[in-house]
C-alpha cells in the first residue's frame, strides 16, 4: 500500500488517487475527495492484514468480486487469457487476442452508445495478461455497458455470432477467419461452464448444414494456377531490384523462400552458420528457427529440417554474404539499423515487381507454394517434397492436389503399360509371336465348345 497521492490541475475531477501494488502489477483508484480515498485505502489495508486473497485481474480482495455469474464477460475474457495464455504459442496468443477483442464489443447492453473509436486497441493491449489500461474512457465504457455472464442467452449469442464473422462495412470475412473467430470466442465461454460459473452453456449450436455451405466451406488446396513457373519467377527477382537500397535484401529473400520452398517466418531467422555453401554443385539450408512473434526466435513450426538448394541459390546466398559483414551467429537478413524486415515492406517489394512483370498479385507465402508445385511438377517424389517442406504426405497431396494433375498422362501409360504387360502384348501388340488371349471369347464350332466343357470328340473308326 501506498499514500495518498493528490493531483494538481483543473482537469482532473477526481484528484485524490489511491495506489497499491499486487504481485508487483501497480494498481490505482481516483477519488473526488480525500475521504472517499482514505476510507477505500484503510478497507484495502483491513483485507490485506485479515490474509485475504487478492484479485490479479481487479487488484482488489476476492470477497469484493462479484458472484461468479455477474462478472462482466470482458473481465471474464481477461481471466480466460490469463489462464491459456502459458500454453499457447505467441502466434496462437496474438490470434486469440484478436478474436476477443472482436467479441467483447458486441456483447453488451442493446441500449449501449457507440464504442469509443480507441476501443478496439484498448483491448488489444489490456486483454493481454500484465496489460495496461491504455483508454480509461474505453475501459469506463466497458464496465457500464458490457453484459455479464448470467445475462447471456442462446438468441443474444446468436446475433453476436452473425456480427463477429462480418467486417466493420458488413462485408462476410473469410472462412478461415470466421472458423477462427467463432472457435475462440466459444472456448471463452464454454470454459465458464466447464467451472460451473454458468450452469448451461448459452453459446447456440452451429446451424445445420453450415459446413456444407459454399460461402463457409474452407479448401485447403493451393491454386497452383496463378502460381509462377520458374521463368515467371525468374523475371520477378530480377525486377525486384530497385534504387532502394533494401531491394536486393527483398530479392535474396524471395529467392530463398522461391528456391528452398522456406516459410518467410524461417527466412527472416537465417544465420550464417546454417548454410553449406559448397564451391560447386547443390547446397544446404538447416533450418532451426523461426521468427514466432516480433522478432522473437523459436522452432519452426513442423520442427527442424534440412533443406538442399539448388546451384543458383548457392551462388546468390554467396554474392550476398559478400556485400554484408556478419559472424557465423549472426543473422543474415538485416536492415541497415540491425533490425527485422518488416514483412509489409517486403510484401510491397514484391508487388512492385508483380507489376512491372504483368504477374497477377500474390503473397510472400505463394513463393513457397510455387517452390512446392514446381518441384512436383519436376517428377520429385511426394516424400521428398514433404521432407524439404516439413510437411507430412498426407498435407502436401491435400494442399497441392492441382499440382498433380499433370500426371494423369505418365498414369495412364504407365497403366497401359501394366495391362499391356498382363495380357501378353508388347509395343507392337505382339509378344513372342503369340496374339493375345481375348478377355470375352467367342462362340466357336461345337467341337470348339465340346472340348472346353471336358467333353473329347468321338473317336472315328
């Protein structure tokens, strides 16, 4: 516990401003007077010496929290995140961040004003486990009109749910998105039944027949199609080149992302340490790391692997390393203050060329698709390509179905092949002189017919 603590100035309606700190998180409260302040501060220290249990959330002692099913669903949503949050991955943190922060908006009183226009990143930054309180506006705006857990209802959730899988302009997101959105805003909820806050589950059911919809049914297969082949790919490195000085740091990363098929999370994350380089012939990539959250190392997400990369990418990494000064530890793809390319200025260095080569537009993540069905394309057997790309078998022929359709052609002969072989015929439809057995015979003489019944021909005098 700290003093009181009086503000100066006009602005400040309440002046008197209570602190305190628990498990090291600061915690505040403003008065208008000093008695209202005092009193709220000897309450705090009268909990704190009878060893009462304090909120990490609210700060304040556990016997002030409302009963379980008035707690209000973002102050619920925070309770939520802070509980999964040591499990999960920090792309998977951020994702859930995102999804609630989507929900809580929608769930609140029907009489409610317009959300302040900060909202939004308000609770991108306090939904977060340690966050801090960056709109208190937002924050006031929350706690009065946002709904508690006892006042969700079936009919209510299911007009939150058309709402959290559109856009802001009414437009439907994507199926991806909108899967994403729903399921993590449902685990949210679904977790209060599961402690026996609420006793029923309020979330609705998914409609009938909603995964057979064209609108929401998610393909996991690439559209090889408005893919590059190795000629178009070609043409674009080349015009990714520019006056800016980064453009050639932009083109050595889409080349290793083209030619290795890497993720743009592990081309970010390359050290000089991970390249064999040899003088001639093919080269090596071990691939160990990734970039999981804002420069943040980790494991790639299918785990470790190595990598062959053709002649032309060993000697475009060699050409590159050359111009830079870096140590066997050091990070290979740096901007000039030492930081991370950012994926958006990559992302525009590529467009700029996609433009200027007539390509249609595509993402830093098709490179790796492109690599993907070239390499198939090529005749590379499927475990190969799903050794290179970290996949299973199972993954690559249900993403890059299109990319294998082009073998329908080497199928059928090889096919023919097979039934040629079975039925005694050679190229040129004999075989050792022999004409082959008919599938369906004839109907021959009746001596014919007497014969293959097991019946032998009178013996003539």
């Amino acid at each position: 516990m700290f003093g009181l603590q009086r503000r100066t100035g006009e602005r400040h309606r309440k002046p008197w401003v209570v602190r305190w700190g628990v498990r090291g998180r600061q915690r505040s409260r403003a008065f208008r007077t000093k008695g209202e302040a005092d009193r709220f501060r000897s309450a705090l220290i009268m909990a704190a010496q009878a060893g009462e249990a304090f909120d990490d959330v609210s700060g304040e002692p556990l016997s002030w929290q409302p009963a379980p099913d008035e707690i209000q669903l973002h102050t619920w949503a925070r309770h939520w995140l802070a509980e999964q949050w040591p499990e999960w991955a920090p792309r998977t943190r951020t994702s859930a961040v995102e999804a609630i922060a989507r929900l809580v908006p929608l769930v609140v009183r029907p009489d409610a004003p317009a959300a302040p226009a900060d909202l939004r990143a308000h609770l991108f930054a306090s939904l977060r486990p340690g966050g801090e309180l960056v709109s208190p506006s937002a924050e006031r705006w929350l706690e009065h009109w946002s709904l508690a857990l006892g006042q969700l209802s079936r009919p209510l959730l299911a007009l939150v749910e058309q709402r959290l899988i559109t856009r802001d302009d009414g437009t439907p997101l994507g199926p991806y998105t909108a899967a994403r959105y729903r399921k993590v805003s449902r685990a949210c909820v679904r977790r209060a039944v599961e402690l026996e806050v609420l006793g029923a589950d309020p979330w609705p059911p998914p409609s009938r027949g909603r995964s057979q919809r064209k609108a929401t049914r998610t393909q996991r297969r690439v559209r090889v199609r408005s893919l590059p082949d190795p000629a178009s790919m070609n043409l674009i490195l080349r015009e990714m080149v520019s006056h800016q000085p980064a453009s050639r740091t932009y083109q050595v990363m889409t080349a290793v992302a083209y030619y290795a098929g890497l993720r743009p999370s592990e081309v970010v994350m390359l050290r000089r340490r991970c390249l064999v380089l040899p003088d001639t012939g093919w080269g090596r990539l071990e691939v160990t790391e990734a970039d999981v959250d804002f420069d943040i190392p980790g494991e790639p997400k299918t785990g470790p692997r190595s990598v062959p990369i053709p002649p032309v990418l060993v000697e475009t990494i060699k050409s590159w390393i050359e111009t830079i000064a870096c140590g066997p530890d050091d990070l290979i793809f740096r901007t000039r203050t030492g930081r991370r390319p950012t994926a958006s200025n990559w992302s525009r260095s590529l467009h700029r060329a996609l433009q200027r080569t007539g390509h249609p537009p595509m993402r830093l993540y098709d490179c790796r698709h492109a690599a993907a069905t070239t390499w198939l394309r090529a005749g590379v057997p499927l475990g190969e390509v799903a050794k290179r790309l970290g996949h299973s078998v199972e993954t690559l022929v249900s993403t890059y179905v299109g990319a294998l359709q082009d073998d329908e052609a080497i199928g059928n002969s090889r096919i023919d092949a097979a039934l040629a072989h079975g039925l005694g015929l050679a190229d040129d439809g004999d075989i050792h002189g022999q004409r082959p057995t008919p599938l369906l015979r004839r109907e021959g003489s009746p001596e014919e017919t007497s014969r293959r019944r097991g019946h032998r021909p009178p013996i003539s005098a």
